[in-house]
C-alpha cells in the first residue's frame, strides 16, 4: 500500500484534501521495525513524527541509573507518536520501543513546516489535530492520575 493511501485512512491528515496528502506525503517515508527495536530514544533530538500504520510501539521513561523504566502509553495503528517535535521540543521525552513489528510512516518535520508556510491551510488543519491528540491524552492522564489518588484514604480539599 503506498503512503498516500495509508495517509487517507489516519486522522492527523485525514481532513485534507487529495492535492494537500500529496504534498504532505512528498515529506515522508515508510519505515519498519523489529519487535524490540527502538524507534526513537529520550533526550535526542525530535525532528520526525510517526504515523503508526501497523504494530504496537510503547512509550517509556527510561532511567538507565536505576535500570528502570516507566511505561506511560502503548499506541498501535492510526495512532501518532513523536508530536513533541512539531511543537519544537528539542528533544523527544519518552523512548518509543515497538511491543511487536511495526510499520509506521515517518514525516520530516522540517519540511512540513516548509509545506505549512506555503500551504496555512494544511498546517492549520494538521495543528487542530495536534491539539485534540495532546488533548485526548491530557484526559487519559488525568483520569488515571485520578484513579491513583482515589485509593489514598485521605479527602483532599482545594480552597482559595
């Protein structure tokens, strides 16, 4: 399956037109992995985004001092990972480590923000599905942060 039809089916880019997925395809490739292999490690430089296309890949606070490691989310097909680096974060957070093999689709950030100055429509379009990704986990975390803190038999009380 080429990347411009795989890019017709994934939400980030879905709302575009056919002459806007062409463009915003001319900034990608295909990339595959092996289970186990690491897609992108924590503390280096964020300059791709990965549109998972198949497979699992799980995103992890690695601390090699303690030999120990967090695992905050696992995201499969349709699913973005690596965002940080369209919001210019330097640097990725998390370490992403594919749970089985995985295809995903990788998309230069330099050049989309090349296409989104000669295009603002796209890199509008794109951005409004940023927000509600970031959005939809702020929610994940909250609730699960909740969730943490509802076992403690404390009642906590906010007051101004």
């Amino acid at each position: 399956m080429t990347i411009l039809r795989q890019l017709a089916n994934i939400p980030l880019v879905a709302g575009l037109s056919d002459q806007q997925r062409v463009l915003v395809a001319d900034c990608c490739c295909q990339r595959e992995f092996g289970r186990g292999e690491t897609i992108y490690h924590q503390g280096l430089e964020a300059r791709q985004i990965y549109l998972i296309v198949e497979g699992l890949v799980s995103l992890d606070d690695v601390m090699p001092e303690a030999d120990a490691w967090i695992s905050y989310e696992r995201h499969g097909p349709g699913e973005l990972i690596g965002v940080a680096s369209l919001l210019r974060v330097p640097v990725h957070s998390l370490t992403a480590t594919c749970l089985e093999p995985t295809s995903a689709i990788e998309l230069d950030v330099a050049a989309l923000e090349k296409l989104f100055g000669q295009d603002p429509e796209i890199g509008f379009k794109m951005m409004y599905e940023v927000a509600y990704i970031f959005f939809q986990r702020y929610e994940k975390a909250k609730t699960r942060l909740y969730n943490v803190f509802r076992e403690i038999p404390v009642r906590l009380i906010c007051r101004e």
